[in-house]
C-alpha cells in the first residue's frame, strides 16, 4: 500500500498504523472528524517520513459526503491502492438498550456508514482491478453477548458485509482485509480494567498491516483471539444464552 | 488504578493516573494535585504524586516538524529521546545533551533540565530548548522562549513538573558526521589521579565520564576508569557514513525482581574487582557505536529489578572543586564502611557553562553518583549523612535521583527557589515538592519565631 486513505485517522489503531506507513514513505490521504487533532496526526506523519500528507476533517457519519470524499483522496494522492478504514464507537450497552436513539447511533457510525464509504471504494477499486481495502471489525462481531450486543451487532453486519465484498471483489484483484482485534488498550477503552488480553494499539497495527501485505482475508490480532473466539463460538446457544458474558 | 513506580521504586505511594492524548485538550479536570509524568525513570519521588493524579504524557508522543538542514526537531513531550535519535541520527544530527538512558522524555528532560556526559562542553539539555508551550490549569498557554516570557522558561527548566504541563517543545541538536564515538579508557589509581585525569581529558574531548570502584580502600579510594571521546569523523577508518541505526541493545532483560542475596559485598565487590583489573592498567582506544557509549544499561531492560521488589536509592551530588577532594572521599569512604555496597558509582567533572533554568542542579564542580539497595533504615541514614556532607562541602544533590535530602538542604542547595515558588501552578504538586516543604501550623511558626529561634528555610517556600 503506497498511497492510502486512512479513515478515522485519529483513533488510536489507526494512528499507530499511520506511523508505519508514513515510516515506510506511503502517501496519506487523512480522515478525522476534530481538525486540530488530524492535524497533529497528519504533522507526525509528515516528520516520521510520508512521502506526502493530505488530511480533511469530516463526520463521517454524514452520508452525503462519501462520494465526493473518496474522489478527493483519489484527486490528491493521484490514485488509491490502499484504503485502511478505522473510525468506529463502542457506545453504552446500557444506554443503547434504554434508547433507540443511542443504538442506531452505534449501528449508523461502525456499520452504515462503513457499508456507505465500502460501496463507494468497492466499485473503484473493482474499476481499476487493484488495491486493498482493510477493515477494522472486532471479536465482538463473532457471536452476540449481553454485556455489548449492540456493538457487537455493528461489527457482526461488518464482517459479514465484508465477507460478501471479498467474494465479489476476488476476480477483480482487489484484497478485502477483515482485521479483528481483541481488547486494545485505547482511549475507547480507556474506562475499563486493563487485563493480559490487552495489546496495545501498535501491536494491533503491526498485525493489521502483515495481513494487508499478505492480502489476507480474515485476521484476529493478537493471534490468541482466533483460538478464543472458536471456542467461545463452538458452545451450543443453549448453554451459551445462560452465560453471564 | 496503575500502580506507577519511580526507577528507584522507592518511595511506593498511592496515587491515581489519568492519561493524555491530544495537546490541544484542556487539563483534565480532577480533584486533588496532579504532577505530569512520563517515563518514571527519576529515581526518587520526584515523580511521583501521593495522594494525587499523575498526568500520563507517554500519549503525547506526536512529532511536529524537524528540519535537516537546521536541526531544529519539534515534538510532543511525551516524545521519547529514543524517538528523536531514530529520527535524526540517520540524517546526520544527535541529540545535544543526552543523559545516560535514551527512555526518557522531551518533558521529562526538561524538568530535570538533564545533563550528560558533555557538561564540560555543553551544559545542561535546557540550553537547547528553544520554545515549548505551557500549559496551566487556569487554562492558559505561553509559548516560553529566552525572549518570550522568559520568567515561565526560566522557572520551568528544571522545575520538577510544577510550573504546569509541557505539552510540546522545539530543541536544536548537534550535527554528527559518523554514528561511531572514538573511545578512550584511562585507568586512574585515586582520586587526586582522577581530578588531573579529567581535567585534562576535557580539552580534547567531548565526552568524559568515570566508572570508580566504590570498595577501594586506603590509598585506593576513588580508583576507576575514566571514559572519554568524540564523535568519529566522516568515513572515519572506512567506515560508512551514518546510514543505519544498529545494535539497538543486545535484548537482554531482567525478567523477574532478583532477591536480595544476589547483590551483596562479595558479588558487588567482584564486579568491581573485574571491571577495574579488565583493563591492565593501559589506556585503550575503540571504535564503539554511540547506542553502548552512551546507554550502556538501555541493553538490559527494567535492570532496576536486579535490586528486587525493595529497590534502591540512588544519591548525586555536585561538589565544588575546592572541597571536591576531601569531600568525595569522606563520602566514598563512608558508603565503603557502611558496608552498602553501591553497585556502579560514576564520577564526572561538571564545566560552568549556566542553565537558564532556575532550579537546576548542575553546576561548576565534581560529580558523584552512586546507588544503594534499599535496606531500610541502614540505606536511609548512609544517604541522609550523605546528604549533610554534601551541604557541608558547599554543593548540592540532584532532585531526580533523590528520595531522603532535608528540606533544609534544599533551601541551600536552590538558593532560587522562593522566587520559583511563585511559578508553580497551584493545581501541581509532586511528593517530592511537599516532602521539601512541609507545610507546618501557623501556631509553630509564631512560637519558633517568639523564641528566637531561626526561621525555618523551608517554610520560605510555604505556600
């Protein structure tokens, strides 16, 4: 991936995994909703050696936008062959079990909106027949818990969505990276009790980036996850539903 | 809760952390006293903030601009300078002062206004802070500069964390033409020996510094091997130009906390025995990478533990040349008999280039550092007595390696620090702050002046 367009610059996965890029001399096309702080984002990634930095500040959650977006990241880096896409919330459980409102926020902004951005970068890179499209899902998307269904609901709709992309996508040489990690340890996690599970945001982004180079089709970082998620996968529904996860 | 330690890991306090991200958010908001912290390698309480919140900066970790042709490198503070040397050290710049770890922070820097091996030549690294922003919890920010605001950079230069926080800095570094140090050892008998050494070694060479066998007695004391050298010229001995960023540390790693039998006096003693006789009493010249002459103890990751869950206490002073002679050797000599074996002990000769920092610790003398396993009382009294012979002899112990200095002593030691007082946000605190000022009752105040008795210096600093 030379030239690529990170959206959700200024989450903490996405940042670390700018810094590799840029250490690797790639052209950033940078998307983030607070201008200040992709601005700091966009200036590390500059000094840290990008070939070239571009950044726009918008909120993605504002469908209307994509199209002309992706036309201005093409415009700017003369072309995409990467696309690393990063932005998401966790939300409340308990708020969004209370509230409408605050679970199609959750859904809107980790699922809509992605599927939305996805669409529009599926039929260019169809187009050109090249590139790699890298999404951050979650272990949360494998299998429906009470204490984060919602979240997990968003994730889920992901991987799946991406599921049917990569099928479609394969005959045209375009890669589509389903990246799921476990626990990071984020401001997005910042609230939580930190355990050994956690990795930190730069492990997650070492392994997101081996699997893009590798054009890998589905990936649990760290490695532990895969084997986690298949037996947490593998109990029956039965059993499953009288668990207190 | 965190549970965050100073290198030394004693003191061990209570405090809660609240971590940092973006240098353009406001001070969080939290009750009690908060204390910006980055790596935690001051060895004291320095630190550290009991009772308190210690603010992260280790996410304040973005690069901001660095120009080639200038040296001139702009970053968050929470910027490691392992960070800045991958940066620059490929394209031909270093890092202008460097201490002998590269796992500390620009902010951390700062606040300790550090030294390193090239005091003699260049002073302290506040020297090369050309700006940064301060930011305070009445939610204003300066840019601080020589000639902006030049009270709030003087204050904050080796003002411990307390002036406010640091959220980004601009420092000048030095052009190198080759990553490799040509590198002299010099073996010197005692201490007198050692003042002649360094002194001379200091006309021709940018960096000195001297390993001393803390257990020599009698007519040994103070015998040790002093370090020196240079940058290497450009292709210096066919090698190349410095392209690469090798031999980052040999991935050592102590993994668990050692007991405490482990390090005693026949093992400490053994080292030293070893280190010193390696040598055969000749002066030897090599080619070594600057990563192992200047961060030798950066190869053995958290080597802290090799003195086990207890820690240790490490003790600097700076004594003056006119009573570093006897002064040192009454300190080596007590640390000797006290029978607290001090596992590397370093000696250095500090130049009378000054700091713009106000509180800062190096000045024109002879420095010493040695460190202590914490052996509870016995350590406490050693390093204590250490404290007033430092005092005595007219000089001053370092606030970031420190854990048991008076408060008296530190009203000698930082004549500048009521003036400073003035300078910290009232929302920063640190353990070591209040352990320097206790705060005493008014009633005590009025009956230590009613009987004549004379004020206490610390309260000088009461606020």
């Amino acid at each position: 991936m030379k030239k690529v367009l990170v959206l959700g610059a200024t989450s903490a996965i996405a940042q670390a995994t700018v810094r590799l890029l840029a250490a690797r001399g790639a052209s950033l096309y940078l998307v983030g909703r607070n201008a200040e702080n992709l601005d700091a984002v966009a200036k590390d990634a500059a000094t840290r050696g990008a070939a070239k930095v571009e950044s726009k500040a918008v909120d993605l959650n504002d469908f209307a936008v994509h199209e002309a977006l992706v036309d201005g990241a093409f415009q700017a880096l003369g072309g995409l062959d990467g696309v690393v896409l990063a932005h998401g919330v966790l939300g409340d459980q308990a708020e969004a079990q209370r509230s409408w409102t605050a679970t199609e926020a959750v859904l809107r902004t980790n699922f809509l909106s992605a599927a939305s951005l996805l669409t529009v970068l599926a039929n260019r890179f169809e187009a050109q027949k090249a590139g790699t499209l890298v999404v951050i899902s979650s272990v949360a998307g494998d299998r429906g818990r009470q204490s984060n269904y919602v979240y997990g609901t968003s994730k889920g709709a992901l991987t799946v969505f991406l599921q049917g992309l990569r099928n479609r996508l394969a005959k045209s040489n375009v890669a589509v990276v389903t990246v799921k990690p476990g626990f990071v340890d984020t401001p997005m996690t910042a609230h939580l009790p930190k355990n050994k599970l956690f990795a930190s945001p730069e492990k997650v982004a070492r392994g997101l980036l081996s699997a893009a180079d590798a054009r890998k089709n589905e990936v649990y970082v760290p490695g532990i996850w895969a084997l986690i998620m298949l037996i947490i996968k593998s109990i029956p529904e039965s059993v499953f539903k009288k668990l207190k996860l | 809760m965190k549970s965050l330690e100073s290198w030394g890991r004693y003191p061990q306090v209570e405090q809660r952390t609240q971590a940092l991200t973006w240098r353009s958010d406001a001070l969080p908001q939290v009750s009690g006293s908060v204390l910006p912290h980055g790596l935690g390698r001051s060895y004291g309480d320095s630190c550290l903030n009991g009772g308190g919140t210690l603010l992260l900066t280790s996410g304040l970790d973005k690069l901001i601009a660095f120009d080639a042709a200038t040296g001139v490198v702009r970053c968050e503070a929470g910027v490691t300078l392992d960070t800045l040397l991958r940066l620059a050290a490929p394209r031909g710049w270093f890092l202008p002062v460097t201490p002998g770890t590269k796992y500390v922070t620009v902010g951390g820097a700062i606040a300790n206004d550090v030294h390193g091996k090239n005091h003699h030549r260049g002073g302290t690294f506040g020297r090369y802070v050309r700006r940064f922003e301060l930011v305070r919890s009445d939610g204003s920010r300066r840019v601080c500069a020589p000639d902006e605001n030049p009270d709030w950079y003087g204050a904050t230069i080796g003002g411990l964390g307390l002036t406010g926080l640091v959220t980004w800095a601009e420092v000048q570094l030095k052009p190198i033409s080759n990553p490799y140090v040509l590198q002299e050892t010099v073996p010197f008998g005692n201490l007198d020996e050692f003042l002649v050494v360094a002194r001379e070694s200091e006309a021709d060479h940018e960096f000195t510094m001297a390993w001393v066998d803390c257990l020599a007695r009698g007519k040994k004391v103070g015998r040790g091997l002093l370090y020196r050298g240079n940058f290497a010229p450009p292709q210096f001995d066919g090698l190349p130009l410095a392209k690469s960023h090798l031999s980052h540390g040999i991935g050592l790693a102590v993994p668990m906390d050692m007991p405490a039998f482990c390090l005693n006096r026949l093992s400490v003693s053994a080292f030293n025995w070893l280190y010193f006789h390696r040598q055969n009493g000749k002066p030897k010249q090599r080619l070594t990478h600057y990563d192992p002459f200047f961060y030798p103890l950066d190869a053995i990751y958290a080597w802290n533990r090799i003195y086990g869950s207890r820690g240790f206490l490490q003790f600097q002073c700076v004594v003056p040349y006119s009573t570093a002679r006897d002064a040192l050797k009454d300190i080596l000599e007590r640390s000797s008999r006290g029978g607290l074996p001090s596992f590397l002990s370093v000696l250095k000769t500090f130049g009378d280039l000054p700091s713009p920092g106000w509180m800062s610790f190096p000045r024109q003398g002879v420095t010493l550092a040695m460190d202590f396993a914490n052996r509870g009382e016995k350590t406490y009294r050693l390093v204590e007595e250490l404290d007033r012979v430092t005092r005595e002899a007219g000089g001053a112990v370092y606030p970031a390696k420190d854990a048991r200095m008076s408060p008296e002593s530190f009203a000698e030691y930082f004549p500048r620090r009521a003036e400073f007082a003035g300078y910290i946000d009232p929302a920063f605190s640190s353990s070591f702050w209040r352990r320097m000022n206790p705060v005493a009752m008014p009633f005590s105040l009025e009956s230590e002046r009613a009987s004549g008795a004379p004020h206490p210096k610390s309260l000088l600093a009461l606020r």
